[in-house]
C-alpha cells in the first residue's frame, strides 16, 4: 500500500500528479468532473476535505421587532375574527336658568357613534423533506428548528413594519408616520442646544399633549432618534456627573417620565400618552401561530403559518405631538 502524503497547496499536489507515472491508477482517476488543472476547480474539491466544518450557523442580523415597546398591543378576539366594532360616546346638554312655574326642564343626553377595525390575515410557514431532515442529521443541525425559528422570525418583521410605518397594502401607515397626530416644528436641534434650552423644547412638546386634549391626557413617554438620544445621554453637564438626558427627565413638567429611542425617527421626536385609549396595535390571537403539521407527499411536509392583525389604530389624535427638527 502506497504511502498517503500531505500537500501544502493545490500547486504542490499538482507537481506530485505531474510526476506520477500515468499507467498507474490512483485515487484522482476516479474524481468525476474535477478538472485538476483548473487551481479554484481543485480548491474547491479539497477544501471539504481538509477544513473542520462549525456546527453553529451565523445567521444574518435584523433589528430587533420591538413594537410593543411603543405602543400597547390589544390582542383580544379570536385570530379568525373578521374585526371589531367599538363606540365613542359623550354627554350632550346644557344646563340653563329656570323657573319652576315653568315646563321647559333641559335635558342631557348620552350620544355614541359606531366605529368598524378590519383585521386582515398574513401567513408565512415552513416546509421540509426527508432530504433536508437527513442532510441536517448529518451536518448535527435541527433542520425543523431553523426553519421554525425563520418562518417566526420573519413574520415578527412583518407585524413590526404594519405597527410602525404600515405594509403600504392594507395598511399605509403606522405609529411613526401617523397622519392624524399633531405636528409642530422645534425651532433648534437638541443635542446641538444647551441642557436647558433642550429641556425647554421636551417640555413643550409634552405640554402641547395636556394642551391640545383639554387637560384630560397628559404625555408619559418620550421617544428620540437613536442618534439624539445617545447623544444626550453621553454629554455630562459640565461640573456635574448628570448626563444632558438624565437632565432632561428630572426637569420634565410631567413626572415619571419615559424616554425612548427608535430607529424609525431621524429628525423628529414624539410625545404622547401611551395607554390604550389613545392608541393601540390590533393582534388579535396574540400573534403568528403555527398550524399542525401535514404530509404533502411521500417524502415531505408543510406547516401552515398564520397570524391577523387590525393595523395601528390611533382613537385620540391630539394625545400624541410630533415635534420635527429636533436633529
């Protein structure tokens, strides 16, 4: 039995070859379509052979889908359920002078006006073969397990992009680009103006949301471009260990004040009252749901994935304040 040899390079084993008698079989001659002339063709058949292959799969990265974070999600009802029907309602009526001889009592009154949220419904699931499961096997990876957490992962980005800026399908728009809040220009940049010029722009912003509803909202959360918002929180105020946002939150006119950052805004930020009376996320079922498995042929499998959503849904407008030009 011949000896086995180690080669360097592709140019090594190549002058080997060369110098090898012809008439001799050798293990080369049964490399079916492997042009052992050609440096990448070689390279690319003994690459396999000679590396140690990770078992871990670097996946690529996506931003986080954290839209619960800036708004509450109502997931009330079935995931079948075509929509909702809910009321606004008010008091009418005014009370005036009277004269008891007289009988023209004024009455008040309860008015409510029906309004209609339309889900729709969204899919994305999985399928596999008895191929991949083997290949996988093979490889010490979870095949089912990868294509799961894609098929999950892929539907959270969609919810995040209906809840935030809209599909541009069913749903144009979204909490970061509601038509129907308030707008306002700041008049300066924050992170370019002093600690308390900056704080005097966040505080009218929260104020017009007090303002604007009569009182009856007040602002609770503060959202800043991601750049703004590191900015002020690494900028120490001179002579003090307080950061320009640390600042910004302890002289705020509203207390227990949430500040936030979001990659959707670059030049505005927005105050608002974050419950859910004023605005909401619509999923109903609570999200993307797997359906069970079934067999689509002899050798492979599908798993229906579903999920339905309502959209954004903004319910009192003038409780959130854009402020623009901030960056």
């Amino acid at each position: 039995m011949s000896e086995v040899q180690f080669f360097d390079s592709v140019e090594q084993a190549r002058a080997h070859l060369d110098a090898t008698d012809d008439s001799v079989p050798s293990f080369v001659d049964g490399i079916n379509g492997v042009d052992l002339s050609d440096n990448a063709a070689t390279m690319a058949f003994l690459t396999p052979q000679l590396l140690r292959v990770e078992q871990a799969v670097y996946m690529a990265k996506y931003p986080e889908a954290n839209y619960s974070e800036f708004m509450p999600v109502d997931t009330a009802g079935s995931i079948w359920s075509a929509g909702s029907v809910f009321y606004s309602g008010d008091v009418v009526g005014k009370a005036e002078w009277f004269n008891t001889a007289s009988d023209d009592m004024p009455y008040a009154d309860f008015s409510k006006t029906q309004f209609l949220q339309e889900n729709h419904m969204a899919a994305i699931g999985y399928k596999w073969t008895r191929q991949d499961l083997e290949r996988g096997n093979q490889l010490g990876q979870d095949v089912l397990s990868q294509k799961a957490n894609a098929a999950t992962k892929v539907a959270e980005r969609f919810l995040h992009k209906v809840a935030t800026t809209g599909d541009g399908v069913k749903f144009t728009t979204g909490f970061f680009n509601n038509p129907l809040a308030t707008s306002t220009a700041a008049g300066a940049t924050l992170a370019a103006s002093t600690p308390d010029v900056a704080a005097t722009i966040v505080n009218a912003a929260l104020t017009s949301v007090e303002v604007n509803t009569g009182e009856t909202f007040m602002a609770d959360t503060l959202i800043l471009p991601t750049a703004v918002y590191n900015a002020l929180a690494s900028r120490r105020m001179t002579d003090t260990n307080m950061t320009v946002l640390a600042y910004i939150i302890a002289n705020a006119v509203v207390p227990n004040l949430t500040v936030k950052k979001s990659r959707h805004l670059t030049t505005s930020m927005v105050a608002y009252a974050n419950t859910m009376e004023v605005h909401r996320y619509h999923l109903p079922g609570g999200g993307h749901q797997f359906a069970p498995a079934w067999q689509k042929g002899p050798f492979s499998w599908e798993v229906p994935g579903i999920m339905a959503t309502g959209g954004y849904e903004n319910r009192i407008p003038k409780a959130i304040t854009f402020y623009t030009g901030v960056a």
